[in-house]
C-alpha cells in the first residue's frame, strides 16, 4: 500500500511518499517546501495557510501521478498551537515558540505552582517554549481572545483537523505540552485551572495510530486524491514518529538521538521517570509510539548551525553543509566550545557573532574563520551529547552502548564521528527521514499491513543501510575536553 508523510519541520517541509512492500518500505520526495517564522507587528507567527497550501500541492503531485493512497498523516514539531473557534481555520495567527512573549515566563508561572508540582504533574523538562507556557500567557496579556477559544491544537495536529474535519489531540504531541499527565493519561486541569487557561479549548486525546476519518471532501476534489483516503492521526509529534522507527535490535542497549532543528536525545521505556532527582537535572518524559515512554533531554540541536549558514548566506557566503563539513575538518581539533543550552543560542540572528562573544567570555580562543566556527558547533553538540547519554544512563540506571541517530545531522560524516568519540559509544546513523518512516509506518499499523511497534522496526531494519562509527582508539583529547565542557 501507498501512505503520505507529510513532515513538517521548523525549517521546511516534506510531502513524501511511503510504499510498503513485501516486507520493505521505499520513501520518495514528493514535495519540498521552506518553513520560517514570519515577523508581524514585532512578534514571530507561523504562516500555517501556506503551509496547508504546500501540502495540498504536494498531494496534488501525488494524485496527478495516479498513485493510489490508503492514507495520510501530519508530523510536526511539538509546543506550538492554534487556537480555534467554529469553522474558521484559526482564531489568530499562531505564535513560533522563539517569540519573546515567554521570556519570564517560568519564574512568573513558578511564584503560583512550584516546580516540585508542575513536574510531579507532567514530568516534563522546564522550558519557556512549552504550550503551558505559551497558553499562560495567552490568559495573562491576551485573555480577551483565550476566552472567545473554543479549541486548541498543536501544529501537526491542527493539519490533521483541516485533512479530515476532525479535531483530536495525538498523545505523544499532546505529552509535549507540560499539560499532560502520563500516569492518568488526561489533561492536567488542575494545572490549566490554576494558570487561568480554559477547560473548553482542550481537545479530545486519541492514542497514536487512529484514523480519524475520512479526507474532506472539498480537499480530495481540489487535490484529486481518492474522497475514501483515510487521515490517520500517526504520531503527531516528530520525534515520537521518528523514535518508532529507530531500527534497534533488542539486544542492545541504545538510545536515541533526533537530530535536526532540535537534537532530542534519550532512551525508550515503558514507564516514566517522574522524581525529584530528574527534576533538578531537567530531564523530561514524553509519550512514545505504543504506550512507551521516550525519556530524554531537549538540546538546541543544528539551529545553531542553520542560523549561522543564514547569517553567512546573507553576507555572500552560501556554503551547502557538506562543504562547511570540509572546511571544519581542516581546523584544529577541540579549540574552543560553547554551551548549546546558554540562552543566546535559543534566539534568531548573528548565531556567529554570539558563538566567538561565549568563547571569549568563557577564556577561550574566538573562532576566526567559518570552518573554524562550524567545528566549533559541531564539536559542542557532540559534547552535550556525551553529557545527556551519561545523565540519562545514571538516572534511569541503564548503561547506553549505541547511539542511533535519525534526521538530517546523520547525513555529516564528521559530525557522527565526533559523536562517537565524543560519547565513547557506538553510532548507528540512519534512516535520514526517520521521522516519514515512522510516520509511514505507524499509517501501515492502522491499516492492518504491521502488527505493532516490532515489525516497524524489522521493516525498517530491512529497507536502509546504516552507517555504523566506532570510537577512535585514543580518546583521551576528547575525555579531556568533556571536562572543560562541564565547567562552561
């Protein structure tokens, strides 16, 4: 059977074809698009009817190939929302969870719930991109417009709603929301009740894998996909998608790592992990495919990269990625490193400026050069990475061997062997369009084509090579850099 993935990131979009087939799965771009916050009277929204144009567009290509579909699905990222109200698309233009209207925001909701309580709640990761965060301060700056809400959805979501007329909350987006509640799996109205958010806007939580319905009937004339293609809710959330097809073997013990705007880095298991002592450590728990729990740390992950090609493209230097991975690899090993959790990084605009003023706060020799600054980047992240897998494997008292690595960072050689050396682990990196994989597959769930979560995995494990690095012999430049990194 044919299924659509239609994957939206914070930097583009994707509308892919997903085939499966005699035990394999084949995947095909069908249409590419370009996502970006757009600025409107000094705030950052989301232009989400072009996005919803760009997908249409893209099963328009599909139906005029005459490639049947059994069904359709919507990823995205998680935090943001769009509020609702009747028929109309939205209420108001959604806000991009970088907006500023959130700064302050955890010390303002913490002098009314104590973060011992708020993570009791929802076990998940305190940061003021979170939909809590974002909805309280719709109730404090704008409550006027949180009142007239009668609904809201988070992005992929809301894309679900506008393909089948349906509005429903998939659990492993809903789980991002610091709204949730894993052990009573329901909304966190206590919570929502003390922060001033409405009861009325929470959706209906359907678990991962439903069908929906049916595709409404004015998109399948104007796309000209069958009226009897079905919209399945997969895993709404990128990574929960994305995480369901990591092609592990159960023999290993493994973690993962989602690595694209943002680097979502953990291991999967079937309980929470909701104590103070991964409080304090900022660790976070969200809803995996199949009733699992994805426990994890949240790491500005290749923004900081992709800020800074845009800031070198603006300035005449338009470098593709695999030539920027030439230029680092020319550059002294270990230079200089920043913290990729340091709040300047979380912001649009002179990503290179802001990265040579941390190493320069922090003693440490300013990169002089754009290979020099790209190794610097990438020689961070896989730091930090090193620190979360050691975190994660202390808390949850699990020992991590390998590191499977899905998303567009797969791609860079370099970058995965840092990873390795960095972490002192093996790597496994593919599939690169994990998160369409997962969401392809979990589709072929619903569909009856898989049993369940297992044979995803064989599938997968069938249909791509991996790449597989392996630590270098000598690491002890890398373990004495790791200690100089804990201190920034």
């Amino acid at each position: 059977m044919n299924y659509l993935s239609l994957d939206l990131g914070a930097d583009s979009g994707r509308v892919i074809l997903g085939t499966l087939e005699n035990g394999k799965i084949t995947l095909e771009e069908i249409h590419r698009f370009y996502n970006k916050a757009v600025p409107v009277n000094g705030t950052l929204r989301w232009d989400v009817i072009r996005l919803f144009d760009e997908m249409k567009a893209g099963l328009k290509k599909v139906a005029d190939r005459g490639i049947p579909v059994k069904s359709i699905s919507t990823d995205s990222w998680g935090v943001d929302y769009v509020l609702l109200k009747g028929n109309e698309p939205m209420l108001t233009a959604p806000y991009q969870y970088r907006d500023a209207r959130t700064d302050g925001s955890i010390e303002r909701v913490r002098a009314i719930i104590p973060d011992e309580k708020l993570f009791a709640e929802s076990g998940i990761m305190f940061l003021g991109i979170n939909t809590l965060y974002q909805l309280f301060e719709d109730a404090r700056t704008r409550p006027e417009i949180l009142a007239s809400a009668e609904g809201f959805l988070n992005i992929g979501d809301y894309f679900n709603w506008l393909f089948s007329g349906v509005p429903a909350a998939e659990i492993s987006l809903a789980s991002t929301t610091q709204l949730y509640n894993p052990r009573t799996k329901t909304w966190s109205y206590e919570t929502a009740d003390a922060l001033g958010i409405p009861r009325k806007i929470f959706p209906n939580i359907v678990p991962s894998g439903t069908t929906l319905g049916k595709l409404v009937p004015a998109i399948a004339e104007e796309t000209g996909l069958s009226p009897e293609t079905e919209v399945v809710a997969s895993c709404s959330h990128d990574t929960g998608a994305a995480v369901a097809a990591i092609p592990a073997d159960a023999s290993t013990s493994w973690a993962f790592l989602s690595c694209g705007t943002w680097s979502l880095i953990g291991i999967e298991s079937p309980t929470p992990f909701i104590n103070e002592t991964v409080r304090q450590a900022n660790y976070t728990n969200e809803v995996g495919y199949g009733h699992t729990t994805r426990f994890l740390k949240n790491i500005v992950g290749m923004w900081i990269q992709q800020e800074s090609m845009r800031y070198w493209k603006a300035n005449g230097n338009d470098t593709p990625a695999p030539e920027l991975d030439k230029l680092a690899a020319l550059e002294p090993a270990l230079r200089s490193h920043i913290n990729p959790d340091d709040a300047r990084f979380l912001k649009p605009n002179e990503m290179p400026q802001k990265i040579a003023d941390f190493c320069a706060e922090t003693g440490q020799p300013v990169p002089e050069n754009v290979g020099q600054t790209m190794r610097c980047i990438l020689e961070s992240l896989a730091l930090a990475y090193r620190k979360a897998l050691d975190d994660i494997s202390a808390l949850a008292e699990k020992p991590i061997d390998t590191l499977h690595v899905v998303g567009g960072g797969s791609r860079s050689k370099l970058f995965m062997q840092f990873i390795a050396d960095a972490t002192g682990r093996t790597v496994v990196a593919g599939p690169v369009e994990g998160t369409s994989c997962g969401n392809v597959l979990i589709q072929a769930v619903a569909a009856g084509e898989l049993s369940g979560l297992d044979a995803i995995r064989e599938v997968v494990r069938n249909s791509f090579d991996v790449k597989t690095y392996v630590p270098a012999a000598d690491r002890s430049a890398w373990e004495a850099a790791y200690e100089k990194f804990k201190t920034l």
